[in-house]
C-alpha cells in the first residue's frame, strides 16, 4: 500500500524566522523549550530566535546537543523540559538538534526509556498524539528532518536507530535561507551530498509513489546545479535556496523508504559518532547505486536513466562516477580510508547494516556477502 501524506505547515523564504511567534501561537506552544547546540548558539542565531519569539531570556535553552544525537542528551533535555513546565519545542540547528527534539518530545510526553520507542523494537505503535508539538528551524541544508517523520538516535547500548512515527513530525518548519549563509564550505558540501544521497536513494526506492519521485528528483537537479556555488560562493543566495529546498524535498520523500546507503551510515555513525553523516553517504553512494541496477523496480521504471536526466548527464553509467567525482570536486573524502575506515570494522558494520530499519527498503536485498562487496567498493 503506498502512502502519501504531507502535513508539516512549512514557512520558505528568506526571512521566514519572523513569522516565529504566530506559529508557536497556531500549534499551541506558549512555553516552548528551545533545543540547540553550542555552535549555532555562539553564532547568536539562538538570540534571532528570542528575538523574534519577542521573549525575554528566561526561555529555556538546551544547548548541548551533541553532532550525533544520543540517548544520554535525550534524557538531559527531557529534564529541563519536565523542569521548566514546557509544552512544546523548538528546534533549532542541522539534523541532529532536530533530530534530538523529536526524541525528547516523545520522550517527555510517554513513559519508558529512548530504546522502546525505536523502529526495531517494535516502538512506532508505542508514540501517540500525544507527543510534544515541535517547531522545526534548520540551519543548515542537508538532512530534511524539519519535515521528516524520524528521529535517528544513538541508544546507551551504541545502536544507532529510528524513532519514526506520524507524530514526530514537526508541526511546523520555518526554512529561512539566511541562516545558512555562515555555514562554513565543508558543512555546505557536506550537508549538501546528504541532501542529495537522500533525493537519489529514496527515488530508488521500490515503493509506489509518484509524488515523491517527482519531488525527489526536481531536489536533485536543484542540489547538484546549485552545491558547488553554495559551497564555493557562502552569500550567494540562490544557490542558499536551491539546496534549503532540496534539502526539504530529500526528506519530504523519505515515507518512500531509503535503502543500503543509510543502513551503512548510520551502522557506521553508531560505531563512530564522530563521522559525519552527510560525508558517509557521499562516500556510499557509488556502490549502492551499483548494487542497485540490476533491480527489476530500477530496470523497468528507467531509474537511472532519470537520474542521469536531473542531473544532466547523457550517460546513466555515469551516475555513480558522477557522484564521486563530485564528493572530490568539494573536498570532501571520497573513500571510507579516507575517514579512518579500517577492514576489521566491517563485520560490525554489516552487522548493524542487517538490522537497520533502511535495510528493508532498499531495492534489492542485500545479503552480508553484498553488504561486504559494498564496503570494499567504498574502501
């Protein structure tokens, strides 16, 4: 059954931030947690927010997100909430403070530890209504989470997961170019090539729905016209709102599944927090788009052929290429060695691979013997 559903209130242009207030006031939120990192907060984007919220600085700041979300910030967060008499969030930053709102959302409102509200534990039918409101404000151009229905979480045991539900999904995105003109060039290139690894891989995915194609592929072309420029030019604003939009549309057409490319990342983000998501995608992407071919879904509905037209190449074989010769034009590592990688990490990562929740989604089911052949692609 294919399901088609998009119910986040986005708010897009440069400047949006200003339309703060009326959106906590339209969900309800009138005592709102604002969960952040140290980062975005030094940069006084955190004071734009209070700003425009027209609140005193007695609004609750959770500060400490950490670059791969984890269950021990969940918990200090939900803390403060409970504390503070929140009732509601606003997310502020790239995918992991979001990522971490929609945590403590569902934490602070149900009982039970992180753990039990994970996909592979059969946690998604244990989220209900209600779960925290959360008002979503990227900063950076990458993971879509301000409209995606997941949370990807690190638990105590090491286990990188989904929370995914119908009822994490933000209230309200506000997608303001401006904030991301200080991004430095290696977070542009790198939450760029996140962006694009999710237009592509949910485009593979098998699942019925021609919505989400459509949006995954006009992201695309956006994405990879307009990354260099972003990456290259930080105030060129077009290039900013090209790659904030196709950031949005990666995730608005996640509810058609991923596949191995994120298996792989988050497996090995589990192992090694300290390796960007968005470069670990890059990096997979061409031996996932190999494995990928021969599937009858990518076969008879012309797949890479239509990759190849958004992304205005003649060749389909060269999608792959493609891609890695971009990760290297943007100076980002280009191979998992490259980042520290070593063989004897491949079991474990396979391992978690085989359990990820994106494992079922992917066009063709890997076995570990593929997974193995895809890390050595990588390597």
């Amino acid at each position: 059954m294919a399901l088609i559903n998009y119910i986040t209130q986005i708010q897009f242009e440069f400047g949006a931030l200003r339309l703060l207030k009326s959106e906590c006031e339209r969900v309800g939120i009138s005592r709102p947690l604002i969960v952040t990192d140290r980062g975005i907060k030094a940069v006084g984007i955190v004071d734009k927010v209070l700003s425009a919220l027209g609140a005193s600085h007695d609004v609750p700041v959770y500060d400490a997100t950490p670059p791969n979300p984890n269950e021990a910030a969940v918990r200090e967060a939900v803390d403060v909430y409970i504390e503070q008499q929140c009732d509601g969030i606003i997310a502020v930053g790239g995918g992991s403070s979001i990522d971490l709102a929609k945590g403590v959302a569902v934490c602070a409102t149900h009982e039970g530890p992180l753990q039990s509200f994970a996909v592979i534990e059969g946690g998604a039918t244990r989220i209900t209504s209600k779960t925290a409101p959360v008002i979503a404000i990227p900063t950076t151009a990458g993971t879509g989470s301000e409209v995606g229905r997941g949370a990807i979480l690190i638990l105590d045991d090491g286990r990188k997961v989904g929370v995914i539900s119908p009822f994490v999904v933000p209230k309200a995105a506000i997608c303001d170019p401006e904030l991301t003109l200080k991004l430095p060039p290696v977070m542009t290139a790198a939450t760029g090539m996140d962006a694009i690894a999710h237009c592509i891989e949910t485009f593979m995915a098998p699942a019925f729905n021609p919505a989400a194609d459509g949006i995954a592929l006009d992201g695309l072309w956006r994405a990879w016209r307009h990354i260099e420029r972003a990456t290259a030019h930080p105030d060129d604003k077009v290039a900013r709102m090209n790659m904030m939009s196709a950031s949005m549309q990666g995730a608005l057409a996640f509810q058609k599944g991923l596949g191995c490319v994120h298996s792989l990342s988050h497996s090995l983000g589990g192992i090694n927090p300290r390796l960007h998501h968005g470069t670990l995608n890059a990096i997979f992407l061409p031996a996932v788009i190999a494995f990928n071919q021969e599937a009858p879904s990518v076969q008879e509905e012309t797949k890479l052929v239509r990759l190849a037209q958004a992304m205005g190449l003649e060749n389909p074989a060269k999608v792959g290429p493609s891609i890695r010769e971009m990760t290297d034009r943007l100076g980002l590592p280009t191979t998992l060695a490259g980042v520290g990688v070593t063989r004897d990490m491949f079991p474990d990562i396979i391992k978690g691979a085989l359990k990820d929740h994106s494992h079922k989604t992917n066009p063709r089911v890997a076995s570990e013997s593929d997974y193995q052949a895809m890390l050595e692609a990588s390597f």
